[in-house]
C-alpha cells in the first residue's frame, strides 16, 4: 500500500483506539477513503487487537492528560480527583490530538471544560459532573492566563488585548482554598473583577470596583469574561 | 551517497530542560555538552493545520544563558521526518532561527512520524511518534530529507531509533530495523543516534536479543548515544526518562562505545518531572559512570570532565 495511506490508517487506528476498523468491515469509516488491499487490512485489524497497539494509544493519551495536569492544574484541583479524571478522560474522548504543545491541548481542554459546563445534560457527561461552583470562573481565568502567556510580545510594541474574569468571591479567597484544597468561599452577593493581561507582573491582578468600571467603559480591548 | 560527516568529540551531556537546573549547577564538573530540544522553547500559534512556532524569548535567553560555555547539540521533537505528505516546515522555521542564534556541533531527530493526511486533506495528528515501516518506499522518503538535513546547516544530521510497541511492522527485502537504519544511514551519509534504553525495550518488547542486533549495526556511523532509564506497564517497558539507566542498557553502553570509532557524545535524558525520583546525586552517578566508559573509550579526551568542567 502506498506509505502515505499505511501512515494515515494507522494514525487514524491509534487517535480512535481502533474504532475506525468498525463492527463488520474494515473499508467502511474513517479508513473508506484508502487505497488498501485485503492483506494490508488484515494486518491493521490484527494490529488493533495487539497488545502493543493498545500500549501505543495508552501513551498518546498519557501524554495528553500529562500535558492537562500540568497546565490546567486550578481547573482540577477545582474539580477534584473523581470529576478531574471524568473531564479528561471525556475530554480526550471528544477532541482529537492535534498538537504536542501543553498549552495548546490545555486551551483547548478549558474550552471543552467551559462548553460542557455550560450546555445541556447529554449522555457522556453525567448531570452534575460539571456543576462545580466557580468553575467557570475559575476556568476562564486559567485560561485567560495561558492565552496571556501565549500572547506576551515577541518582541517591544503594543501588546494584545488583556481579558477581565468576574468572580462572585474574592479571587485570591477562592484560588487559595484550591490549591490548599480547603473548603471554598461562600459567595457574598458582591462580583469580583480579575484582569489578565501579558503585560501584568504575575500576567493577573485584581481591580477595584471603580477601575473595572474604567477599564469596562473604556478598554474595547478588553475581552470581559462574564463567568458567572 | 552524501558521505559521513565526522563529528567533534564533545563528551557526557544531560537534555537541557527548566526544571534540571539544580542539577546542571551541582553536575557541572560532569557535564561537557548539553542537548536542547528547540520545540520546548517555543510557543504554537493556532492555525489550521498545526499553527507556527515561536520562540518565547525569555526561555530562549534562559536556555542560551544556562548553556554558555558549552557546546550544544540539537535534539528535535516535531519535525516529523517520516511523514509522507510532507514533514514540519514550521519546526525547520524555528531550527533556522537556532542555528543562526545558536550554533550546534549536530542535531537529530526521532526516525518516525506524528501526522499524516485524511483522505479529506486535513491533517491527522497521531500524537505519539509511531514508526515508519522497514520498506523501499520508506527508505525513499526519508534518504534524500537526510541528505538534505544534512547538508543544511554544515553539521551532522543525526536519526535516532524510536520505541514502539507494534510487531510485526510491515518490511521488504528481508530487513529489521537494524538493517533498515544501516540502509538509511548507509545511502543518506547521515549519522545515528543510538538511544540504548530504546534499543533495549524494543528487544523486551518485541523479543529479540539486543546485544547480537547492535552487532549487525553500522556502529562506524554512530555519532550520538542516548541513555536512560523508565518504567513498565502492562509487561511493557516504557521509555519514559523517568529513572536511573538500567544494568542492561549500561552493559551496551560499554560494548558499543570502544566500537563506535566516531562517537561524538552520550546523552543521559531525564525528563524534568522525575528530578525528585532520580535526585541530584543520581545523576551526578548517571553522568560519572558514563564518563568512565567514555574516557575508557577515548583515549585523546581530557580527564576529570572535559573542557568545560567550570560554569
């Protein structure tokens, strides 16, 4: 078979833990469009059923919740150990690998976090899987962090637009007992303004009410994050 | 065939990485070169297919300032050298941009490849290096990207031998992966990086004898041995560079180095995470043990360290 479709259909083998071979047939699927032979397909549905295959796509995702418990390390602790492994491992599920960069595969995994907690009970995640309190906030302010990362200046100019995280508790308060796995801050009816930005010492502080107030009137810059 | 290009003898090196850095200062009297991977120092901008690489200026500087006073080799991540649709333009950017910042005695990079292409065009990202089969097709590839690696900055180009857990990869004209690496290496004239801990779980892995292997390779273009140590799972081996090198590999280590007459340097590659479980002192015994077959090995290098012995 030529190279290129032997490398596809194995990289596609190993991203879908061999569900792309399907129930009945091996052409059908994510493997229809390849030009292989009878043999060659045998030998990628004997590969599936190896012991050295299923290895192979316990690494590759290995390494990706590697990447996640080092780089979304608040949005976990947040979420604690059973709800942690639950969101990864639906996670990893869901979205494909595409990069070998962490903060790559944790922005994405944040965007996954924000989406599902957000959205409608279905089926792979349990109702209240993801209804943590603060975490929304919680998570948008991880992420903020890595995009600021991501974004500082390569090199002296204007740098990019900063984002304003809106708590319901004191942000500090509350990132605190995280990572001390104390009990979390009660909401006290008052909302809580964090600014991310590249250019901060530490890329994130907190904001008095009346410079959130300036920086919602004036920064157009600025993407507000409404988390709650 | 592009001929072999010698190597400069640099010693016993140690993988640069953030988190080693309590190790490279109380190591320092063992420690003559070092290996950066440029992919750690970067960030990815998101784009449509893979995005472009970046340094992020400030771990560049910190990883230029660590290694002065010392020669540095590249050891490269995401090039993807084996992909047939094409491999990682955007990582070639980025090694440009080191080179002419940083210059290398050699670099390498891992003999397999991370994307292919959907039927669709789109790229498929495999997120594990996975091996190339030991084909005609594949030595196709892969001779003239060698050929040409090598000859793009004036240094050797090094192909190091990847772990894999597949059996029974497809081949043609009788070859192993043995015979498949002196093929490549043999027509391309690029060198070999001989990761032994890779070597050494191949042969638990797949079931071979790894000492009679290594005597069929082309040890005369061996430039670079990598050591480590990792763990098992599952009845598998796992290079995970989480762990002192075991006896085995050690025992390799001493047969291959008095037979590889242009080894340029050994690596012992220690991912930052496992610091705390392998602790300073183990390294500093990672490196001492390597230095003593080194000097063993090479007569004509400097003892008590190399020449770079003082940060």
């Amino acid at each position: 078979m030529p190279l290129g479709d032997w490398e596809t259909a194995l990289a596609t083998l190993v991203v879908t833990r061999g569900s792309a071979l399907g129930p009945d047939g091996l052409r059908r699927g994510a493997l229809g469009g390849l030009n292989l032979t009878a043999a060659e397909l045998d030998w990628l549905g004997w590969q599936a059923g190896s012991p050295g295959f299923a290895m192979t796509c316990r690494i590759q995702r290995w390494w990706r919740e590697i990447r996640l418990r080092w780089a979304a390390r608040l949005t976990l602790a947040l979420l604690g150990p059973s709800r942690s492994t639950e969101a990864i491992a639906a996670y990893l599920d869901a979205v494909p690998s595409f990069s070998l960069f962490i903060v790559s595969e944790a922005l994405a995994f944040l965007d996954f976090v924000l989406d599902t907690a957000s959205a409608a009970p279905h089926d792979f995640v349990p109702d209240t899987a993801l209804r943590v309190p603060h975490l929304p906030a919680v998570a948008h302010f991880e992420r903020a962090l890595l995009a600021a990362a991501q974004a500082a200046p390569l090199s002296a100019g204007v740098p990019p637009g900063a984002t304003m995280v809106e708590f319901d508790v004191p942000p500090e308060a509350l990132l605190t007992a995280i990572l001390r796995g104390d009990p979390l801050p009660e909401p006290d009816g008052d909302k809580y303004q964090v600014l991310v930005s590249p250019v901060l010492r530490h890329r994130w502080q907190c904001l008095s009410p009346e410079e959130a107030r300036l920086l919602e009137t004036g920064c157009h810059a600025c993407q507000i994050v409404l988390a709650s | 065939m592009d001929p072999f290009a010698l190597p400069p003898r640099l010693g016993v090196g140690l993988t640069y990485q953030r988190g080693l850095h309590g190790a490279f200062t109380e190591c320092a009297d063992l420690i003559d070169f070092y290996e950066i991977s440029p992919d750690l120092l970067c960030r990815e901008q998101p784009g449509a297919d893979g995005g472009a690489l970046r340094f992020q200026p400030d771990l560049f500087a910190e990883a230029l300032d660590w290694c002065a006073g010392r020669p540095v080799v590249v050891h490269g991540l995401g090039l993807s050298i084996g992909s047939a649709h094409g491999w990682n333009e955007g990582y070639l950017a980025i090694l440009d941009d080191f080179h002419a910042r940083c210059p290398f005695a050699w670099h390498s990079e891992h003999l397999g490849f991370l994307t292919a292409q959907r039927p669709d065009g789109r790229l498929l990202h495999a997120g594990v290096p996975l091996p190339v089969p030991f084909t005609e097709e594949a030595l196709a590839l892969l001779v003239p990207r060698a050929t040409a690696l090598g000859q793009r900055y004036g240094v050797p180009f090094l192909l190091e031998n990847l772990t894999y857990y597949l059996p029974n990869l497809p081949a043609d004209g009788g070859r192993d992966e043995v015979m498949f690496l002196n093929d490549l290496a043999g027509r391309s004239g690029c060198g070999l990086l001989l990761d032994l801990y890779n070597f050494h779980c191949n042969a638990i892995n797949l079931g071979f004898d790894a000492r009679t292997a290594l005597s069929r390779l082309k040890l005369d273009q061996v430039v670079e041995v990598h050591l480590a140590g990792g763990t098992t799972h599952d009845g598998f081996l796992l290079d995970v560079h989480s762990d002192a090198v075991p006896e085995p590999v050690w025992e390799l280590f001493e047969w291959v180095a008095p037979r590889a007459p242009h080894l340029g340097g050994v690596v012992y590659e220690l991912l930052e995470q496992a610091l705390p479980v392998v602790g300073v002192e183990g390294v500093r015994r990672q490196l001492e043990r390597a230095r003593r077959v080194w000097q063993k090995c090479s007569p004509t290098a400097r003892k008590g360290g190399g020449a770079y012995a003082t940060r």
